[in-house]
C-alpha cells in the first residue's frame, strides 16, 4: 500500500474510485506536493508576522533603550542655594499621608474656588473618588469656575474615552479637557511616553502635588486594595506673591501648549444629573469637606519651595530630576532617607548613589519588597539588581505589610543648620525616565504635633520593614506572612523564594510578558480603544 501522509485520499475529487494505481499514485504526489506547499507558505506567513511583531516591539521599546546623558546646561544650572532660603516668603505647607483626607481636601479646594481650577493626572477613574471629583468639578463648573484637565493618552483610551460620568463633565462650556500623548499605534515610538504628573490648582488659593492617582486605591476611606501615598498641600498668605505656585502654573502652561497635547471632544449626553445628586449628598453626609477651614493653623512655614522636572516631551528624557536629587544628597552631612516604591537604576545612577555613600555617613532607601510590589516589572528588576544596591553602600528598608508603597520622597539633614525635604510630587520615580509621585504614611502612624505630618527616616510605625545592611546580614521586623498583599506578588515571592536566580529571572520575564499580554487584551477589547484605532487607520 502507498505510505500515508497529511492530505492523501483513496477517491478522486468527484469521489469516484481511480481508475488505476498510477492515477492514484499521481494525485497522492499532487496532494503531498500542495500540502508541502501550504505548509512551507504557513511557516513563512507566521515568520513574517513574528518579524512584524518583533519589529513592533523593538520601535515601541528601543527609543526607551539609552538613557541621555546630563547636559552640560544642566550641570552648570544646578546651584545647591537655590533651594535653600532664610527668610519668610510666606508659602506655608502641610503633608497629606492619609488617602480620606486627601480626597477631603480635594473637594475642599474644588468647592471653594472662584475663578480656575486645574487638575492634572495620569489616571482618572469613574469609581466613587473618581464620581466624587467629577461631581465637585461639574458643580465648579455651573458656578462659572473655568476647569482645565489634563489627563494621558493611556487612561484616556481605557477609563474616559465614552464614559457617560466624563462626558457629564466635558459637555459643560467652562470645561477644557486635553489628552497627552494619545495612543496612536502608528507611532509606536511614542507609546511609552506618558504623563505621571499629578497636582490640582484652586484659583490662586493653594495647590495639592504628590503621587496619588485619582481613583478609590488613593483616594477616599474604601475596603479592599489601596496604595499608601504622600500629598504636600501649599498655600501663601499673600496670592500675588505665590512663587511656588507661579513655577507650577508655568510648568502646566508649557504642556498644555505641548502638540502631544489634544484637545478632546465633549461627545454624547453624559450623566449630569446623577453627579449634580451625588453632589448634594456629599454636602448632606461630609458637610465638614465643604466648610471653609484656617490653613495658617495646619501648614507649617516653608521658607523655600522649587519646583524641578525632566522634560516635558513624550521622548526619553534627560535625567534631570535625578541628577538634582542626588546633588542635593551630597549636601548632606547626617544621613539621607530615600522612599520610593520601585528602584530602576542603571549603572550611571547606581553610581551616583555609590557616591553619595562616600560623603554621607548614613545613607538608607525605603521600597517596597519584591512580595509586596504591586508592580511586577519594578519587582523583578529589584529582585535581580538588589546586590547592586546594597554594594552601593546604601541601606535597604524593604516595606512588607501587605499595602503596595507608592511614596517617593527624599529628606537629608545638616547638622545645626537646615534640612531638605524633597516631596517627587510629579517629578520622578527612582528610573531614569520617571514622572510620579508621592506617598502614603499609614493611618496607624500619629501625626506630628499641630498635625501637620511628619517623616520618618524608617518603617512607620506598626508596620512590617526588613532592613538589609550594605555590608550583608539582615535585620528582619516583619514576619514572613503577607497579609493582603496582591495575588499575583505573592505568588511571584513565593516562586522566586524557591528556585536559583536564572530561573527566577526566567520565571519573572515570562510573568511579566503575562501581565504585558492581559493587558494588551484587556485593551484590544476596550470598545473606547478600537474606536481611537480605527480612527487613526481611517
């Protein structure tokens, strides 16, 4: 009998029996040769599509790859004094650490502003925060208040883009809104580039910078999942003489004006009147985040306050905001406290950290631990580098209770002389191309006296810290139980906890391209999101 293979038939086409064993000799060959055929053309067509696809990844990633260079500009602008000052400018601050506070002054200042309110945020989300801010901004807005938000591309595309409780707000005349970056996958270059920047202006009253996104994780008293983060609420008692807040407005007209930036369409008939009833209970059941209060007494005097960023374009970007934190490390002569959820350093940063452990005594950084990282990309890249740090000379707190960190804050002393506090409101993340911020003290941590806030150096109280010595040992104040911590974190703990480093990393790469891939999925099924890439294909 003929050998068997993939395709071969007894019958000819018309299912008719051959008429001989030549015949069918001949159109087993036929058959083979089409089915060679077909799959030699399959195998070409997926590699051409492999090729494509990589080629994809390779334009959206590669642009990312080299981290510039400072400039000279840069280094011959940077002067220590500029952020230090002796005398009263009359801007007064006050730390923000607790998540129902934070959405509290939120709609204080919204409330009670006359003329312009600005929010920008990376992410914005219709849950109840997000309903709350939506419902203050819409009453602003009816009160003649002109409102400016300014959102990425990235939480337009998955959370706005048709959403009924944003549209509410964007139909209103008063109501600007602008999108950076928008994603257009025929710019994959651009991909990347988002906006982390997150402060909110009232008039020329005061104004909230720190690292909290605008959803139930940061703001508001909600079960479930949340970050702890920091805010830094600025005031002054004269408005017209604001320079802080004159550095901020500056800073946001010049993204503003950016042409990454578009302006969105108001779209369909929103939900006004379920916000404008939301409104009204607000005021019925917390009548105390409406009611006027004495900045004076809960903000504390700031003799000099500056405001630093990288570049504001979606390209990689020049290292500005890292290489002035570090110079101002080295002004230090006690200690340096660094808090910062995810730690991204190359060797340019790494050793900008090896030496500021040269001049300064005590140099220690407070992040998150690779089980309690929300965040798997910034966990893994821990777990691989964590040696380097620690051989940098610099001291690990690694933060364990359960809560994903988020706080990006750094503090020096000088003895008998002054201290620096640097809240990266916007600015940065310790990456070399950031745009983040802020951190969350937890509730369990009292305030300072006046209750103004306070920082510490260590893990705040009644929570779980490892500290990791630079020269090696541990000393270990949390258990090893990981009470509420993400799934998925504590499962990457308990695998990598496990097995060698290679395979560890092996297993974190393909967890990460997991989580890269739902992700892909879970925006390749956002109605929103097709919309915009039809849009740009037409």
């Amino acid at each position: 009998p003929a050998k068997s293979f993939p395709g071969a038939t007894t019958v000819n086409p018309g299912g008719l029996p051959y008429r001989n064993a030549a015949a069918k000799e001949h159109a087993q060959k036929k058959n083979q040769m089409r089915y060679l055929y077909m799959k030699k053309h399959r195998l070409r067509n997926r590699l051409i599509v492999l090729f494509l696809l990589l080629a994809y990844v390779c334009a959206i990633v590669l642009p990312y790859a080299r981290q510039p260079a400072v400039t000279a500009a840069t280094i011959e602008g940077f002067t220590a004094s500029d952020f230090y000052g002796d005398s009263d400018t009359g801007q007064r601050a006050r730390i923000i650490s607790d998540n129902g506070e934070a959405l509290a002054e939120r709609i204080r200042l919204i409330s009670q502003a006359e003329e312009e309110i600005i929010l920008s945020t990376f992410d914005f989300n219709a849950d109840d925060s997000g309903k709350m801010l939506l419902a203050a901004l819409l009453s602003a807005s009816r009160r003649g208040v002109h409102v400016s938000l300014l959102v990425d591309g990235l939480a337009y595309a998955t959370g706005i883009l048709g959403n009924p409780w944003f549209q509410a707000l964007t139909r209103e005349e008063n109501v600007e809104l602008k999108v950076y970056n928008p994603l257009n996958p025929l710019k994959p270059w651009n991909l990347m580039g988002r906006l982390h920047d997150k402060y909110l202006i009232a008039d020329r009253t005061a104004y909230i910078l720190g690292g909290r996104n605008c959803y139930d994780f940061f703001l508001g008293d909600h079960d479930g999942y949340k970050n702890y983060d920091w805010d830094v609420l600025v005031c002054c008692e004269d408005a017209g003489a604001f320079p802080s807040l004159d550095q901020l407005l500056e800073y946001f007209r010049a993204v503003w004006a950016l042409d990454e930036c578009h302006a969105a369409g108001s779209g369909k008939e929103g939900k006004q009147e379920e916000l404008l009833a939301l409104y009204s209970r607000m005021q019925e059941e917390h009548a105390d985040w409406f009611r006027p209060v004495d900045y004076k007494e809960l903000t504390v005097p700031a003799r000099r306050i500056r405001l630093v960023s990288n570049p504001i374009g979606p390209q990689v970007k020049e290292p500005v905001v890292f290489y002035t934190i570090t110079e101002l490390m080295e002004q230090a002569e006690e200690s340096v406290s660094i808090h910062t959820p995810y730690i991204l350093c190359d060797d340019w940063m790494l050793g900008q950290l090896a030496d500021i452990c040269i001049s300064v005594p005590e140099v220690t950084m407070m992040t998150n631990s690779v089980a309690n990282n929300g965040n798997p990309f910034g966990a893994m890249d821990y777990y691989a580098n964590k040696e380097k740090l620690l051989g940098s000379g610099v001291g690990m707190l690694e933060y364990d209770s359960g809560v994903s960190y988020h706080g990006k804050l750094l503090h020096h002393r000088r003895p008998h002389r002054r201290r620096g506090l640097l809240q990266l409101g916007h600015a940065q993340r310790l990456s070399g191309h950031g745009a983040d911020a802020g951190h969350r003290q937890p509730p369990a941590q009292p305030a300072a006296a006046g209750g103004h806030g306070r920082i510490r150096a260590g893990c705040p109280e009644g929570h779980r810290c490892r500290f990791l010595r630079p020269g090696g040992g541990t000393d270990a104040t949390a258990p090893d139980a990981l009470q509420g911590a993400p799934p998925e974190a504590a499962l990457l703990s308990g695998v990598l906890g496990q097995v060698p480093d290679v395979a560890g990393l092996a297993f974190g790469g393909f967890w990460s391209v997991l989580c890269f891939c739902a992700s892909a999925q879970k925006l390749l099924t956002n109605d929103n999101f097709r919309a915009i890439l039809f849009s740009q294909l037409s």
